[in-house]
C-alpha cells in the first residue's frame, strides 16, 4: 500500500515547481529581450542597403569595415563622417573573401580595415533563448493544465493502519441508529466470503443525505477506520473540469486507485455537483454528463469480490439523477438527522475530551438549550467557549463562557463599544420588548431566556427563546404564532412611538419566507388548500395549476403577516403596562435575563 500516500505530495511538489519556473521564464524573456532590442535600435540610426555597400567599397570611402564572427550585421566607418553607419549582408564569410578580392582589386582606390570582433555570448544566447521561448512556455502551460486538471491522481487517501487519527463508532454521537445501520457495511468490508456464502452481494454504495454538519464525513471515515480499510475521500467538485472528457477520465482513475487497494471506500462529498440531473449536451452540460455517466458505468463495473463500496454524501438529494438512485447503484440511503437532546449531549462530551472544563457545567442543560444545532455547530460553541475563557483568563471554561459563545455564534459578536443615540436606544428597548411580551401570551412562543439591547453582529439587540424541546412537526398553529412573535417589535415600535424603522427587516424576511412556505410547502393556506408547489423540481408546475395561482398565494401571504400583525399590535394595547415596564428595564439595564423578565410581569 506504499501507493497511498506518495503521488499527492509528488504532485504538489511538480506544481509547485512549475508555478515558480512561469515567472522566472517570463522575467528572463524580457530581460533579454531589452537587449537584443537595445542592440537592434543601435543598428537602425543609419542603414545603408548591400549595392551602395559594394559601391562604396569600390569607391574608397569607408576607413573601416568591423564585424561580428557569425553575424550578418556590419558596422561601417566612412572617412568623413564621424557617425557609424551598418549593413546587412547575406553571409559574412562570402562577404570576408568579397572584401579582400576588392582589396586585391587595381580599381579599389584605398585600402580598407577589416575588423573581425568574435560574437558576444550573451548576445547570441538571447536571441537563441527568444527564438524558442514561446514553443517553451507553450509546452510547460500545457503541462499545467494537464497537471491542474488532474490527469494525475486525486483524492485522499486515510490509511488506518498509519493514520494517527483513527476514526471508529466510538469518536461519533447522537447517529446510534445510522451506526447499527453502517454495521452491516462493516461486516461486508470485514467478512465478505460471510455474506458470498449466503448468496448476498455486497452493497455498490450507500447515499448519506442530512443538513451540512450533521457528521456525513464523519461516519463515513468511521466505517473505514472500524472495518480497518483504506478511505479515499473526494469532493464532488472535483471531477467538474473545464475541458471535455477529463471529470470522466478523473472518475476512470479514481477507481482504478480503490481496486489495487481493495477492500476500501471511496467517498465523494457533495455528490450532486457531479450526480445532478442530466440536462442538454452544450457546453459544461455535456461535460458534467459525461462524468456522471461514467461514474454509472464504474459503479455498475465491480466485480462482487472486489468489496469496494462507494459512500457519498449530499445536502441536496433531491437534485440527484434518478438513474444514480437505483438499485445496484447506490443500493441504500440514509438520513443524517439532526442530533436529539441525547445525541447533543454525547457530542458536548466527545469534543470537550481535550479541553478544560469546569466541574459545574452541565451538559445536560446545554444540549436542552440548543436543539436544532448540528455536531459541528456544537463542536464550534465549545470551541468559541474556549477562547472566551482564555481572553478572560479563567482556569476552565464554565457555563457563562459557553452561554456566551451560544450568543456568539447564533446572534453575532457583542458591541458594548458602539455608540448608540437615546432616540435609537429607546427604539432598540421597545422594538424587543415588543418580541417579548407578545411571546408572553402565546402559548408556544412563551419561553423567553434572555432580553438584550446590546448590539450583536448587525442587529441592536435581540430576544433569546428557550429551545429545550427538540421538535420533529411543526403545527399551524405554532407557526402563526411565530409569525406575531416576529412582527411584535414592528408592533410595539407602532403602538408606544407611532413610528416605525427599519430595524424589523429581518423579522419581516423571516416572516415572509414562514407565511410563504405555509401556504406553498405545507398547505396550511384554507383558501388556497392543501397543495405543495416547488418550482425547484418542477418550474412549470405554477402554469399547470393555474395561470391566477401566483396572484391568489401572493394575496393568501400577505393576509396571513396582516392577521400576524394586528393581532400582535392588539396584545400589545392590551398589556401596554407589561411593555413599557420591559422596555424600562432594558433602558436601565441593558440586559434581562428569563428570572428578571417574570418578576416584571409578576409586579407590573
């Protein structure tokens, strides 16, 4: 296996030579060409044409002939002119014997010096160098572009016999059902006689589809490392070539690679740049075809007792050709979920295993506050935590490092040094206030954590909820209920300043893509009725529907932010006390936290 882990580097290091000889040719090329320039342009003051050359000769006007052993360019010396003329002559050792036959001529009325100057090195260098140069640079672009478009190997490879990072079922959290379900693939790459003996062939290639962070990768290299196999990771993009033929050649190559390793896995990233639908045969279309049909004919090429398996990973599945999705192809698909209150806390742990940790932070309760957050998300709070412990010089990261790294990440970087007016400041207080005590009084909306006007990121302040729950369905009644808790700061800027800014235009893009997705994806509209339209999969879908539709969901949309807005702008009215009591508070404390917020209400 001494094939894995030579060629990358070789090729990196041949790119690396070759990018610096480009500008070494280039600088020297114009350095000499100033030179034979500056030679030429010393020759071209005064030109005298090869007859009046011979003319002259015979004539006795030149003192001195002086020329260059193997150049056919002659400086000429006329007794009364002070300036130097030249000539070009047709070949200087005709003209040498032309010369002394002239001097050995009775009709030549004087002699004549002859200078014969051996040919300067430098000179004769460059213009050789000149004359080759652009064949040169032809021939090292095109090896660039063969080196650049990969005609070499590509592509990862993890050894787990040499990896020093090791990755098995033990390093990966919160996927218990997807690893029980990637067992078998082991026991495939492990035992295949096993399985052979049986009548069962091994699976061609298993499709990993799930949200970016979800640990794809990660899964797929602890299959490798558990069946103690070679990993050959690619990108999708990186088949995508710009000249025809070369993806294709790149897939060819690739798996010739994994048969003289086998057994082994590959693994393409991001599958759907080269997987996607096939569409027309002009230009990158025809292209990307090419290489997609040749990862078909490849997948459909092993041999069973290669057990070579084939895991990819996607974010889009729904782009994916359907001829890739069939049996003997990608034989399964898994779904990468979302990590649960479970899978986040084993997360927490793995990746706190190399760091400080205070004895009093509880997981636990973390991984309640964070539902909806990925495993590289989580990796990234820990990892932010731990920065903000060290500017603040604690010995371990504790439960404040990491709520703020919580705010951090999901809301932006906290500005105490921004100044901000009075009038906006007060804008900020009542326009969160507004988010707050309307989520108050909604039933799903009622958990507030935190309330703040210190700028974050791009926003003035924001309205931290609990997400303690994690939630697999959302009702229709929850995401009305979103839509007011969005449009309560635009509310309570109407209610208590009777004004309005244009700090609500985020709240508003959100709510606009909610209330669209309501009546377009989930059916949730009465009047519009139970239909999903996705113009992504199919964008004629609209006019088969109805030539009205367009109009008729623009109009359902903005009845629902309607409804959204005046209902949260009447609890506002109502509990007008509750609001200016919040937006007080935050005027004088500038944070308050889930226990301030309900002693409020509880006074107030």
């Amino acid at each position: 296996m001494s094939d894995k882990n030579q060629k990358k580097p070789n090729d990196s290091k041949w790119k690396k030579v070759l990018y610096a000889i480009i500008p070494i040719l280039l600088a020297l090329a114009i350095i000499l060409t100033l030179i034979i320039i500056q030679n030429n342009q010393e020759n071209d003051e005064l030109e005298v044409s090869y007859t009046q050359l011979i003319e002259d000769i015979e004539n006795g006007k030149l003192e001195s002939i002086e020329m260059t052993v193997g150049s056919t360019s002659l400086k000429l010396k006329y007794k009364d002119e002070e300036e130097e003329k030249h000539a070009i002559v047709p070949s200087t050792q005709a003209f040498v014997e032309l010369i002394q036959d002239k001097l050995q001529d009775d009709n030549t009325e004087n002699d004549i010096e002859l200078i014969q100057k051996p040919r300067n090195a430098l000179l004769s260098f460059s213009e050789g160098f000149v004359s080759i140069l652009p064949t040169l640079i032809l021939v090292i672009l095109v090896i660039l572009i063969f080196q650049m478009q990969g005609l070499g190997d590509k592509g990862k490879v993890y050894d787990p016999d040499v990896s020093q990072d090791k990755i098995t079922f033990k390093d990966v959290a919160g996927l218990d059902e997807e690893k029980s379900e990637m067992l078998e693939i082991v026991e495939f790459l492990k035992k295949p006689e096993k399985y052979s003996k049986m009548g069962a062939k091994t699976p061609r290639g298993v499709l990993l589809c799930g949200k970016p962070g979800t640990g794809k990768t990660l899964i797929a290299k602890a299959i490798a490392g558990e069946a103690n196999v070679p990993f050959i990771s690619m990108s999708g993009s990186e088949f995508v070539e710009m000249f025809a033929g070369l993806g294709a050649s790149r897939v060819r190559k690739l798996f010739e690679r994994a048969k003289k390793i086998s057994p082994c896995i590959i693994f393409i990233d991001e599958i759907d740049a080269i997987g996607s639908r096939r569409a027309s045969n002009n230009g990158a279309d025809s292209e990307n075809n090419q290489t997609l049909n040749q990862l078909l004919v490849e997948m459909d090429g092993f041999d069973s007792d290669q057990s070579i398996i084939v895991i990819a990973a996607t974010n889009r599945p729904e782009m994916l050709d359907e001829a890739l999705l069939r049996p003997g192809r990608f034989d399964r698909t898994i779904n990468i979920a979302l990590p649960d209150i479970k899978g986040r806390e084993e997360i927490l742990k793995i990746h706190s295993k190399n760091k400080k940790i205070a004895e009093d932070v509880d997981f636990k309760s973390i991984a309640g506050d964070t539902a909806g957050f990925t495993g590289a998300e989580l990796e990234n709070i820990l990892n932010e935590a731990a920065i903000i412990a060290t500017n603040k010089k604690h010995d371990a990261i504790n439960n404040s490092d990491i709520e703020d790294a919580v705010k951090k990440v999901t809301v932006g970087l906290e500005k105490h040094n921004r100044v901000v007016s009075e009038k906006d400041k007060k804008l900020t207080a009542y326009h969160e206030a507004g988010h707050a005590v309307v989520s108050r009084y909604l039933e799903t909306q009622k958990d507030i954590k935190e309330v703040s006007i210190i700028p974050r990121g791009v926003a003035g302040g924001y309205t931290m909820y609990k997400t303690n729950e994690d939630k697999f369905y959302v009702s229709k009644t929850e995401m009305e209920e979103k839509l007011i808790s969005l449009l309560g700061g635009r509310a309570a800027e109407k209610v208590a300043l009777d004004d309005i800014s244009t700090g609500a235009s985020n709240d508003i893009e959100v709510a606009m893509k909610i209330a669209r997705d309501m009546v377009t994806v989930y059916g949730m509209s009465d009047k519009i009725g139970p239909m999903s339209i996705n113009l992504e999969k199919d964008p004629y879908q609209m006019q088969l529907l109805g030539n009205n539709l367009e109009d008729e969901i623009g109009k359902e949309v903005k009845t629902i932010l309607e409804d959204a807005y005046e209902k949260a702008q009447r609890l506002l009215s109502l509990h007008r006390d509750k609001l200016d009591a919040v937006a007080g508070v935050l005027l004088e404390k500038e944070v308050i936290n889930e226990k301030e917020f309900e002693e409020i209400f509880q006074n107030a």
